[in-house]
C-alpha cells in the first residue's frame, strides 16, 4: 500500500471507494489527459465524473478565473448584486427553454436537488414526491429520499415521502419481451395507480434524471417521460429533470437531456460540468416557482464570483465551439464502434448512451448474470494501457464513461482501441 493511500485509509470515511487496485493520485492535466505521480498519462474517459467538461487547463477558463480573484473580490455574498451571477442566469434561462425562467445558484448537484425540491413542496404545498427506480439525485436529507439505487441509501429518515415509479428497468421479468409501446403503457397505468391509491396529499412533483448516471448510464424509452408529463399534467404535478450528468450538450442531440424527449420541464437542476471543476450548481425553473416561497435559498456562497466567473467561461466555449455537435459526432463513432466489438464478444451485455455519455455492461457469458468482477478488470486493464473510466450500475457490472465534450476524433478513436482491446482480452479470458 502506498504511504498516501495508508493515510487515506487512516484519516478519511472507509466508505470513499477509490477506483483500481492501486489507487492513482492525478497531478496534472492537460487537454483530455491528465497524469499522475508516477508521471504515467492517461485519456480521461471519465473526467472527474464529468466534471472537467472541457477538459483540463483550459486557458479561457483560468484566465476569467484569475481575473476574478485579480480584483480582490473572491465573495461578497448574495446581498449584493454579482454581475457574473446574473450573466450566467441570463444565459442559463434562455438555453433553458423553461418560460419564464430564473436561476438560483447552488455549490453542488446535491443542494440544487434540495432546492428544488424545496420549491416544488412548498409550491404544491405536499411531501409527496415521484422519483425513479434506481434514481441517484445525492445524499442529503431531501436527496437522498428521491434516490431509489439503495446502495447509495445510507438513510431512510428522510422528511419527503416518495413513491418509485419505472422507467429505466424494463429488464423485470414482469415486463420482458414487451414493445417499447407496451410498456410505456405499463409505466402509465402503474403512475395512475401510484397516484389513486399511495398518494394521500396529492404529489408535489417527479424529479427523474434523463439518464440515470451512477445508474449505469440507463435510459427509459422514447416516449416514456412525454407519457408521464401528460399525466402529471392533468393533475399540476411538477416535472423537475435532473441534468447533473446530461446537461450542457453532453447527450449530443439535446443541450438538455431531457429534451432529447420532447418535455419541457418545470425546473431542471444542474452542477458538476458547469464550472469545469470549480464547485458551482443549481435550479432554473419557472419564474412563479422560483418565486413563490420567501428566503428559499440554501446557501449564500453558491454562485460566487469565482464560481460563476469559471462557469461563464465553460459555458461560453461549450457554445462557440458547438461542442454538443462534437459529442454527437465523437460519442456515435465510439458507441458505434462499441456495439460492433459487442456484436462478437459475449462478455458484453449491453452497449448504451446517447453522445459522449455511454456505457457497456459486462456479464458471464454463460449465464447472462451481471459480472461486477469482470468490470473491475476492465477497470485495471483500461488503467494499464492509459485510459480512466468509471465502473457503476446497480450490480456494479457496468463501465460507464463520459469524456470531455472537447474529445477530438483521434482521442475517440485512440480510447475505443483501447477500450476495444480491454473487452477482447476480458472476452478471451473468460471463454478460454
Ligand atoms: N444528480 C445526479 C444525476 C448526479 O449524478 C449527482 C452526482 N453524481 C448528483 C445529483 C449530486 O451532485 P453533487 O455530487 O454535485 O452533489
């Protein structure tokens, strides 16, 4: 065991899982590559959890980073008007397609959930909420009860009372072998059921990520949130979308994920990529939401100037470089490339994802069973030849990887060799 990873142990919460045998400490980066101690460079297909959505070093984001704290402000707080904050509102409310919208700003993915959940209770005036199966939304109080992965569930006492509804497990034996028609159907009658018989209050909203993410990268069908929202609808429901993971052009044919089917949501919630790395988060939902409680906000420092001055910067080189079109472009040729080798190696079960968001699940190849062991090879093996991913899913059999928006047609192709090669050697392994 390293000294660094001795002292990880020592002083921090055992449950902090670090990817690989050997736990890496990155010091640098650079582009899509960072590096580590050793000094060995690696493609990052996972960037900081997608985090570093434009990848590392970037000079427009430092320079507006550095001229901010060149002034001497760093924070002033939310008392006074920050010119940054309210141009990335702007911005934000008129990408968001969301009428009428507002902003506020939060540090984290988590505390904008919180928000919103906040606001929607307090609109509809009930603690009844809808949340996905397998839903990951974070692990506060109110987060943590609209997240229905029970591995990340550490706690039940939650104040929200929540009701699961399906959508990206359609692998239930009650549903398999139905058309995507059918059981959108089922999902429906299943919400119908949900809301005439658990729902006392009447419910507050559906908070649902477009694509689950530490889910594994799953997707509900076409149709099935269209068919949701017409149901939510009859009855004010709120539709909140958690594009933590899908925002900002990552899904390719959307700049929000849940566009990609056709809902307009009441309120999406954002964070991680925004701020390329500096901790910056939040809601935009619409303005007589945002509104209507008084003294909602969470925090005074979301939003600071250092934090928006970098998310300003990021959002502004996501859209003059066009880089959706580019995760389109490089995310289809690596998904496309995944599910030609998936085709000849039965050790992959499954290739998923929507742009530069995509994922394979690995099985035994003998019993279909999810093998978490065998995406923990992947793991050590992708480390190996210089490429981090990310394992996740419910049964942790799945890789799930993201690159920076920025990824070049060279790195997609430099990182599906490698991945390539990774399954092949799993696959020949396996079925030795
Ligand atoms: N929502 C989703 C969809 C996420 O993936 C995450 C983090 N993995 C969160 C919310 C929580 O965000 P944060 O870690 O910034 O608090």
């Amino acid at each position: 065991m390293s000294d660094l990873l001795a002292r990880h142990r020592a002083v921090m919460p055992n449950w902090l899982a670090l990817n690989y045998s050997e736990p890496i400490e990155i010091v640098g980066g650079k582009g899509n590559r960072v590096v580590d101690a050793s000094g060995k460079t690696y493609l990052d297909f996972f960037a900081g959890i997608l985090t570093n959505m434009i990848g590392y070093d970037v000079p427009e984001v430092r320079e507006a980073v550095e001229r901010q704290i060149a002034t001497g402000v760093v924070h002033t707080s939310t008392v006074y008007l920050l010119r940054g904050q309210i141009e990335l509102a702007e911005k934000i409310a008129r990408l968001s397609g969301i009428p009428d919208a507002k902003v506020f700003f939060t540090n984290s993915g988590t505390e904008a959930n919180e928000t919103a959940l906040l606001l929607a209770t307090y609109a509809r005036k009930s603690d009844e909420v809808l949340a996905m199966r397998q839903s990951y939304h974070g692990r506060s109080f109110g987060a943590i009860a609209v997240t229905g992965n029970r591995s990340w569930k550490n706690s039940s006492l939650s104040p929200l009372n929540v009701h699961f509804l399906h959508g990206a497990d359609r692998h239930l034996a009650q549903f398999r072998g139905m058309s995507d028609a059918d059981y959108i159907a089922a999902c429906v009658d299943d919400l119908r059921h949900v809301l005439a018989t658990e729902a006392a209050k009447g419910v507050a909203a559906l908070i649902a990520e477009p694509i689950q993410g530490v889910g594994g990268f799953t997707m509900a069908p076409d149709g099935l949130f269209a068919a949701y929202k017409e149901v939510l609808d009859e009855e004010g429901i709120l539709f909140i979308s958690d594009e933590v993971q899908t925002g900002w052009g990552r899904t390719g044919s959307a700049f929000f994920g849940i566009q990609n089917h056709g809902v307009t949501p009441d309120m999406m919630t954002f964070a991680k990529g925004l701020g390329n790395g500096f901790a910056i988060g939040g809601v935009v939902a619409r303005g007589d939401l945002m509104d209507g409680p008084h003294a909602v906000g969470l925090s005074t420092f979301g939003g600071n100037p250092v934090a928006t001055a970098a998310a300003n910067a990021t959002l502004d080189y996501v859209l003059d470089h066009d880089l959706q079109a580019n995760a389109l472009r490089t995310g289809t040729l690596i998904i496309e490339g995944l599910k030609e080798a998936a085709a000849r190696l039965p050790v992959v079960g499954d290739v998923r994802g929507k742009g530069l968001m995509f994922a394979v699940e690995l099985v035994d190849p003998a019993t279909g069973a999810h093998a978490p062991a065998l995406a923990a090879r992947f793991m050590e093996l992708t480390k190996e030849a210089g490429l981090l991913a990310g394992k996740g899913g419910l049964y942790g059999s799945a890789i799930r990887m993201a690159p920076p928006l920025t990824l070049t047609g060279d790195e997609a192709r430099e990182g599906l060799g490698i991945i390539v090669h990774a399954l092949e050697t799993i696959n020949a392994e396996v079925t030795a």
